[in-house]
C-alpha cells in the first residue's frame, strides 16, 4: 500500500462489511481488516488440530516478534511492551502498581473516563491518597498553566486522557508530560481511542506508562489490550498481579520478577487473540500511521462540517486539535432513538452517556451524545450519506 495515499479500494476490499454499511464505530470496536480475522482463525483451527501446547509452539517465533511490531507502533523498544486482555486490563495493572500512601496527590483531567475514575476513587479510599481535578481551558483540553500551578512533589501521578471517549479533542500530551516530571510524578496515559488513528509514540511524548485496546482505532481482536512502559521508570513500579510468567519461583521462599514490561503479563491469554492483535498493528505499519491520521482526520472533518450545517444538529466536539472521534446532539431526539433511526438507514453509530465522562458532560451541561468515528476504509461518498441520514432522524 501507498505510504502517502491509502488505497481505498484495497483496504474496503479487505473490510467487506464497509461495502454494505456506513461503519461509523470505530471508537467502539471497529471491523478488522480480513489479514487480522485470518490470522485468528487459523491458530484456533491449529489448536484444534494439536492442541493449545504444539500450536503455541510452533508460533514461538511469531509471537516473540510481535513485541518488535508493537515497539515500532508504538516508539518504544520491545522489552518496554506487555500484551493484556484489554486497555482496562493494561491500564489497571500499570495503576496499581504505582506507589501510593495517605497524603499522595493523584490529578487527573476533566475527561477522566469512569473506567479509570473508579479504580482510582477506590485506591484513594484504601490509601488515603487524594484525588484532584485539572481545570479544562477555554478549547475544552487540559489547561498545562492550571497543572502547573497544582503540581508540587506530592503529586505521585499525573493520570492523562488522550482522547476522551466523549469527544474528538486530543490533549497536550507532551506539555503534560514534561511539567509533571519536573516535580518526580508519573504519567499514566490511556491511549484507548488513539492508538490506530493517530500517531501515539511512548518517548516522543515523554510519557511513563500507556495503555491501549485493540478492538477500537487499531482494528484488531476484542479481548486484547497492549501496555507500553518506559524502561527508566519500571524500577518505580510495583506490579501485584504476577505469576510464574512474569516472575519466577526461585526456592522454596523466594522469587525473583522480570526486568522489563513482561512483568505486567500473565502466563495465559488467548493466542489467537494476540496474534490478530499483532497482525493488526502490522497492517497499520502497512498503510502507515501518518497516512491513517490524514484520512481519518479528512473524513471527521467532512463529517463535521456536513453535520453543523444541519438545522437542529450540534456538533459537541472541543479542542484545539481534534481527531477521527465526532460526537453531536439532535434537537428534540435522544440519543439512542438517534442511533437507532441511523441504524435503519444502514448507518452504524453509538452513544456515550454522562457517567462514561462525568465530570466533562456535567460542565457542558450535556446527559448524551451521538458518537460517530469514521476510519480511513470510510468513503467520503458514505459520510456525505451519514449526514443525509441524520438530516432525517431529527423528522
């Protein structure tokens, strides 16, 4: 495939249910390209064969290169990459072993996610730790001035969204990074909805820890996540979920834990799975990640534009710099009555709801909104006929 263009005929030849309906839920879970559902089928047919043991086996090689992929996808090297089950999987084991005690500050942004939220209202509750919000500025993305100001050397993490579930704004992740290490904190970034439709590169931004899914922007399996750790930072750290991969059993009472990123894994996983997540990343090296962010971005844009055109449609998205997620409001419609008047039109979208970012629908004054997130296998032809569908579904 093109470097510079994506072919498009090629990649909707290899999603054949993009042919058939306007596919605008990548945010959710997209549709893996045929490569990715191949290489899941055949190991599992595999291991109906021989067995989980000899199919494992035999793909030991395929397996230990994919940390090489994911490292190149993600600009990290391969011993800072840990395969999970999910983003949630990757992000919790990353939060839970950060150190916390009673008077330890957390911040956090206004578009915290509710899956991250939780887990950190609950640790705060067990440690005694606090939990703070960075205000928004005026573009809706984390002000760095306000973190700045709230930044002292109690402040143990620093718990950045990328882009958040309810909006297409993408934060100031380098900015972010580098005033929180000037007081010693750690930055956890959830790279759930950008990881696959921007570049999202663990050095460059300068962050400590990033997790991620495959099933969303990446297009690879559900069930699969990825967590990235920078190697100058594992030494912080102390995982709580361990096992006999990722550490080792060294006499009767000792053990000894793995020195790199393998030590956020466990013994089993589906393989099947992880291998269509390897696949997965391959194919966007393929196509090439600055590529996909053009076309995503060129598509969103296109969506946007059509959508604010429309009487008694609001776009909701913020942020100086925004991405492939577009979310919107019809006058007089409720969300899901939206999605599924859309859904009869062959249009695929869906919903997100106060309690999956609340502090941000709160200060917006917002209950839901229509998310619709066109990847680069959506033609510019079928977001012109999303738009004419949601022209209708306000009728």
């Amino acid at each position: 495939m093109d470097a510079e263009v994506v072919d498009l005929r090629a990649v909707r030849a290899d999603t054949p249910a993009a042919l058939d309906r306007v596919f605008l839920d990548s945010a959710g879970s997209s549709l893996p390209p045929t490569p990715v559902l191949e290489a899941q089928i055949a190991h599992l047919r595999r291991e109906a064969e021989v067995g989980g043991y000899l199919a494992a086996g035999e793909r030991n090689d395929d397996l230990e290169a994919g940390y090489g992929v994911l490292a190149e996808l993600l600009g990290a090297s391969p011993d800072e990459i840990a395969f999970s089950d999910s983003a949630t999987r990757s992000w919790l084991s990353a939060f839970d072993a950060v150190p916390l005690a009673d008077g330890d500050r957390v911040l956090i942004t206004e578009v915290e996610y509710a899956g991250n939220a939780v887990p950190l209202l609950r640790r705060a509750e067990e440690t005694g730790a606090v939990i703070e919000t960075v205000p928004s500025d005026a573009h809706g993305q984390v002000d760095v001035a306000a973190l700045r100001e709230l930044l002292d050397e109690r402040v143990k993490l620093v718990s950045l969204v990328h882009v958040p579930t309810n909006g297409g704004l993408v934060n100031p992740v380098a900015e972010v990074a580098a005033a929180a290490h000037e007081v010693g904190a750690l930055v956890l970034l959830d790279a759930c909805q950008s990881i696959g439709q921007l570049p999202v590169r663990l050095h460059d931004l300068g962050v400590d820890l990033l997790s991620g899914t495959g099933r969303k922007w990446l297009r690879g399996p559900r069930g699969t996540g990825v967590l990235a750790v920078r190697r100058e930072v594992l030494h912080r750290l102390r995982p709580r979920l361990v096992d006999l991969h990722s550490g080792e059993w060294t006499s009767p009472t000792t053990y000894g834990l793995r020195d790199d990123a393998r030590v956020f894994e466990l013994w089993e996983c589906s393989l099947a799975a992880k291998l269509g997540l390897i696949e997965a990343a391959r194919y966007a090296l393929r196509v090439g990640v600055d590529t996909i962010a053009a076309e995503v971005g060129d598509r969103a844009k296109r969506l946007r534009a059509g959508l604010a055109a429309l009487p008694g449609v609001d776009v909701r998205d913020l942020g100086e710099q925004q991405c492939g997620l577009v979310t919107f409001t019809v006058d007089g419609v409720a969300a899901a009555d939206v999605k599924a008047r859309l859904a009869v039109e062959g249009v695929t979208v869906t919903t997100s709801a106060v309690g999956s970012t609340r502090i941000d629908m709160a200060r917006r004054g917002l209950d839901e909104v229509v998310r619709a997130s066109p990847h680069y296998f959506v033609s510019p032809e079928q977001v012109d006929q999303a738009v004419d569908a949601v022209s209708r579904s306000g009728r």
